[in-house]
C-alpha cells in the first residue's frame, strides 16, 4: 500500500468501540487527517474536542503512527462530565434528546483504553471547553476534530481551534446538518458568517479547510 491511504487499512482492521462512531465518517475522518500530514505536510498537532472514551482519537493516534508522525501530538478535551445544558440555539424537533450528563465518560476510562490498545497517551485536558486557556491550547494546529454535539460547544472549540489552524490546515465538525442537532450547523454558520470559506458536507461531517492564509 503507498504511503498515503494508510488510513484506510485502519478502519476494519480495529474495533470502533463506542456508537459514536462510524466506519463511514471514520474514513472521511481519517482520509482528511492524512491528507494533512502526510500529502501537505503541514505543521502543528492534532486536536480533539469531545473526545469521550477515545472511539475516534484512537484511530487518530493509530494514523500518527502508521505514518511515524510522533513528531506531532494528539490533543484532546472533553468535560468527562457528558453534554453541558442545552441553549435555545440547540431547539429541535428530536425534543428531549440529547440532556445534560448524557456521553459521559471518565478519563481514566480514556487512558485505559489507549492504553489497551498499546498507543501512546494523549495530552488530556478535562473541563469544559469555555473554561479552556490559553496555555492548554498547542500554538498550531494541523487537523482538529470537533465533536461537542451542540451550539455553545462547537462555537467555543470553533474559538480556539479555528486561529491557531495552520495554512491549509484542516478540521471536521461531526454531526453537520443533522435535524437532531441543529445547533452545529448554526454554531458553524455563525462562525463563519462573512468569511470566505467553503464548507464541505460528506456523511455527516463538515470539512472545513483553511485556505485563507
Ligand atoms: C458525541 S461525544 C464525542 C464522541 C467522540 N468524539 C468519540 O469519537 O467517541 C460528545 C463529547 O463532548 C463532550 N462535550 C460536549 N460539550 C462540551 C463542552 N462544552 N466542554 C467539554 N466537553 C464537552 C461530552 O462530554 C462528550 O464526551
């Protein structure tokens, strides 16, 4: 197999251990990581907010070492308190769903299943992202993959992540245009408003690339 599309030997290969997760995004995910630091090269680390117990920062991890890219570090932040309230910008027709203390999972349940999966930790950064400062934030970032499911959480980690992407850097925002949670795409479009970026729908995702600077 060439160098690139070494992502694609990973999805099956490895369980995707939680439902939040699937094979589909998981190879749009993973397609858009290589596609930055392997075909551009491009500086910084790897970001994920939500991470929850590791389904996806798995194979984030697994892909920086398929490739010997532990040059760069994977980030991730979560709560480990599952969602945070609701606002009215995450109203939807799915009515209750989606509460306050649901996805929560533990840290340590993180670190066991890195751990039991023989990779390298993540830098771990429990809280929410509103509180987040500065200095747990790495300078640049190549990829980020925000997953935080409603309006304040994308807009908060759109925040931090969008200024610190590298030029031609890129990041994917899970659960776009989904009629469940409408307060991603809101979040996104906001954001955004004005700003000459394309935004790319594939299973779910947005796929955002920086080519502005
Ligand atoms: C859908 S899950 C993420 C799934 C994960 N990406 C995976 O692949 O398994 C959403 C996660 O985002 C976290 N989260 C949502 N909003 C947050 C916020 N504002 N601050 C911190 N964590 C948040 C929740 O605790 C939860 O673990």
């Amino acid at each position: 197999m060439s160098k690139a599309n070494l992502y694609l030997s990973l999805v099956g290969r490895y369980p995707i251990i939680t439902d939040q997760m699937t094979a589909k995004r998981l190879l749009v995910i993973l397609r858009e990581m290589e596609r930055v630091i392997v075909d551009r090269d491009i500086e910084g680390e790897i970001v994920e907010f939500g991470c929850y117990s590791g389904t996806t920062s798995l194979f984030m991890e697994r892909l920086l070492q398929a490739h010997n890219s532990n040059n760069k570090l994977l980030y991730v932040y979560d709560s480990f308190e599952g969602l945070p309230d609701k606002s009215i910008k995450d109203a939807s027709v799915a009515g209750t769903a989606f509460k306050a203390g649901e996805l929560k999972a533990t840290k340590r349940q993180l670190i066991k299943n890195f751990k039991q999966a023989g990779l390298r930790l993540p830098v771990i950064h429990k809280g929410w992202f509103s509180d987040l400062k500065e200095s747990d934030m790495p300078s640049t970032i190549a990829f980020g993959l925000l997953d935080g499911d409603f309006y304040d959480s994308i807009m908060d980690s759109l925040k931090l992540v969008w200024p610190r992407l590298a030029p031609n850097g890129s990041i994917v925002v899970d659960d776009y245009d989904k009629s469940n949670l409408p307060g991603v795409t809101r979040a996104l479009n906001d954001f955004f408003k004005n700003q000459n970026v394309r935004i790319r729908h594939e299973h779910d995702l947005a796929i955002i690339r920086n080519n502005l600077r």
